[in-house]
C-alpha cells in the first residue's frame, strides 16, 4: 500500500496549547440562556454574558456581507464610541445579548429601531450604559425580532446569571440554530503578574455555525472570553490573524451569512499582567486564542448541516502561507469534493481541479493574516501558485498523485474508500514550492444538506 507517510504536515496545531471541549467561565464575567420563546420549538433562544469587574476590552471581527444585519451594525457603531476608532473593531463592553430565531436582517429602519430598543432593554436589566452592550442575533433572514418575549426573556434571565461553567454552558446552548451540538471550547496559558510569576489565565469559547457558513472576516457567532488584562487594540491585533488562520479558513456550503460576528472580551480580573503588543505574552495568549478559535471552527465543520464527515485539507510546500491557506480553502469549500467524500469515492482529479482554482483570499483578510497593506491589495483574488510537476495528493493517507514522477500513482481504491469512511477525512497536498502551510475545514455534501435548506422557512 502507498501511503504518504512522508508528505510533511503543518505545525499550526502543534504550535498551540491544548484545548478541552469543556466550558471553563473565566474571572471576571456570569453568563446564562433560556428559552424567551423566540424559536417556534420552544428551544433555548435568548443568552446573556455580562462582565462582574466593569466594561471588559473587546476585539471583534464582522461580516462583510452588504446585508449585514441590525445586530452587526449596532455593535459596531457601540465599539467605535467605547474606542474612539470608526472602524468599530475593537472597544469595551459590559454585557453582550444573544437572540437565536430571528436574524433581525433586511429589515429596514424597523429592524435597526428593534435593535436600538434591545440595547436599551440590555442596559436596563444590567446596569451598564447602552454604549457598552453588544449584540448578536441569528435565525430566518427578513423576520423582526420579538420586541415583548426578548424584554420577559430579558427580566427572567439577568437575575440568573451565575458566574458558573453550567451557566456558560446554558449560554452556548442558547446560541444554536439548527446546530445539532453545543460548541465550546477552552484553554488555559500562564502569564506573568505584577511580581513576575505565572498567573493562570483562562481562554474560554463558545460558538453557533452549522451553516450559511463561508470563509470572509469571520463566518457564523462566536463569544470568547479570557480574563488575561490587554488592551482593546492589542486584542484586535490578536484576534484577527487568528481569525485569519482558522474561522476563515471554514466552509460548509459557500454562502458567506448576514450576521456572521466574533467577540473576544478580556476582564483582566486573573491577575496578569496587562498583556503588551509584541510581547512574549502576546504571543502566549494569541496562540491560546487561536486554539480555542481553531478548535471551534472545527467543531462546527464536523456538525455542518446534514454533515457525516469532517474533512480536513491539510496544504504544505506552497510558495508562502497566504497561497496555502488559498489552496486548502478552495478545495474545503468544492462542491465536487464534497460530494465525492460524502461518497467515499477517492477522486483525486477533484481535489487536484480545486486546487488549480485556488485564488487568495480578500485583501482585508490577507493584511489581517499578516501580509503588508499594498501586498494585500495587490494580492487579493490573484491565483494560487501551482506546478502539476511537483504536487503531490494524498486521501486519508493513501497517495494518489505524484507530479514528481509523472502523476497519478496505482492505490488500493478499496482501501482508500475504507479509509474515508472515518468522522475526519484528512485531504494532504505537498505543493513542492516553498516552506508555506495552511489548513482548512469543511464537511461532506449530504441529501439532508439539501433536504434542510430546501424547507428552512416552511
């Protein structure tokens, strides 16, 4: 049998601290969700995280979808006057709301009112001031929002916030759509206090996406919290290349969403030194961030609607990582690969065609991964790198494709079909230019796919 054994793999994940899939609530912040009534099934819809030590600093990355909802433009609007900065990335907040059931988009003036209203019910139950609430929201695009069952659901859950795990847990719960799983997941990282020694900082995440999902700034609703002390730009400046890495290298079926957000809030209450730009602790903490966001993203790949199948491209050897990440996105986010992993089938020709279609992602996601202004503008949708003669392909460890010794090799397609069959289908390619690497996340293309998206509003 050939494998391929030999074909390197990306150290990303092996550069980052380990994550359990466990809610671990950080100092300085309770959190809790109920069912307000929203959804029609009577399912948990309404969740609420606030902080317990005053306003928290806040990162955030948004859709850029033209429709972007009420609750994005809220949010942004609120961490630009928190920030001082128009770009509404980074700021502070106090208490962030959730409402599943309602996506509170395309909804006009109307909806922006609703929104506005949200905010000054949020204040009201919390105590802290309209600038300082966040907001997200997801459900059937075009519906308002349930002004009555938010403010109830609203009187009835803030005075039950708890500081607890179970709380935060109640809160993911709250999140889901048609999610068919809770998303959460959590690390920790030592990070020097006041006297130089190791204070134990938490790095906990919780996350809703299943579909309607798309690599573009960030790609469904995602609230992480840590109670390391950094400052809202320092945090920005972690977040996205993180983003970059991970939420936007996920795809579960092309379509990038309205409301798709991401918060990261930072109490400061764990003791830590305030976490400098540059430093050995940003970088510590960056990686922890990455690890919960990297876990999540593959979470809920592997629970992508009607999904059996998680499916990992693992891209090494391209010119640099920009142009790795460009290739494992576009083979992640084909419809023919989807397919033929829902189907077992090993059709390397598919993989191979994605590949060559590559192109690099958005200039804005590519300044946010690292890469200059002007290079990213210059580089932004310009083809991927490729030469057939020196790719090689590999299907759940069996090597189908040799462009170094002529192309496609003789496998055992049984066992390769054997193979795929597994919760995660590893997809390696060695593009054989250079030392860049990437990875990305989808799922197989299923009937319930179609089945659930084709009834969703009736």
């Amino acid at each position: 049998m050939t494998t391929l054994s030999d074909l390197p793999v990306p150290t990303s994940s092996a550069d980052l601290p380990p994550v359990e899939r466990r809610p671990a609530i950080p100092a300085g912040f309770k959190a809790g969700g109920l069912a307000a009534g929203i959804k029609a099934s009577g399912r948990p819809d309404l969740a609420v995280v606030c902080t317990t030590t005053g306003p928290a600093a806040v990162a955030a990355v948004f859709t850029p979808n033209t429709f972007a909802a009420a609750p994005v433009r809220l949010s942004k609007a609120h961490l630009a006057a928190t920030s001082g900065d128009a770009r509404g990335g980074f700021g502070w907040a106090g208490a962030v709301i959730s409402t599943s059931g309602s996506a509170n988009a395309a909804t006009g003036p109307a909806g922006d009112s609703d929104q506005a209203e949200i905010a000054a019910m949020l204040a009201r139950a919390t105590g802290v001031e309209v600038e300082l609430t966040l907001h997200l929201s997801t459900g059937v695009i075009g519906t308002r929002l349930p002004l009555g069952k938010v403010a109830a659901g609203l009187a009835a859950l803030v005075p039950t916030l708890e500081a607890t795990d179970d709380a935060l847990l109640a809160a993911a719960v709250a999140l889901r759509t048609t999610d068919s799983k809770t998303k959460v997941a959590s690390t920790t990282v030592a990070l020097p206090d006041d006297d130089g020694r190791p204070a134990t900082v938490t790095v906990c995440g919780i996350a809703k996406g299943v579909g309607m999902i798309h690599p573009r700034m960030a790609t469904m609703l995602a609230v992480v919290l840590t109670d390391a002390s950094v400052a809202p730009e320092v945090l920005w400046g972690l977040l996205r290349p993180a983003a970059a890495r991970t939420w936007n290298q996920l795809s579960v079926d092309g379509d990038t969403s309205t409301n798709d957000t991401v918060f990261v809030l930072a109490s400061g209450a764990a003791g830590a030194e305030p976490v400098g730009a540059g430093s050995a602790a940003a970088v510590a903490l960056g990686a922890a961030l990455e690890a919960v966001a990297r876990d999540l993203a593959r979470q809920q790949a592997a629970d992508g609607e009607g999904a059996t199948t998680l499916i990992t491209a693992s891209v090494t050897g391209a010119r640099d990582d920009a142009e790795a990440r460009a290739v494992a996105r576009s083979v992640t986010s084909s419809s023919l690969v989807k397919a033929a992993a829902h189907g077992r089938d090993p059709n390397w020709g598919r993989i191979a065609g994605a590949a060559g279609n590559a192109r690099l992602a958005d200039a804005a996601v590519l300044e946010a991964s690292g890469l200059p202004a002007d290079e990213a503008s210059v580089r932004a949708g310009t083809p991927a790198v490729l030469d057939p003669g020196t790719l090689r392909i590999a299907i759940a460890g069996h090597l189908v494709f040799d462009g170094t010794q002529g192309g496609p090799v003789a496998f055992d397609r049984e066992a390769a079909r054997a193979a795929m069959d597994a919760p995660e289908l590893v997809l390696a390619l060695d593009l054989g230019l250079g030392t860049g690497q990437g990875e990305a996340f989808g799922c197989d293309l299923t009937e319930s796919y179609v089945i659930e998206n084709s009834e969703y509003t009736t």
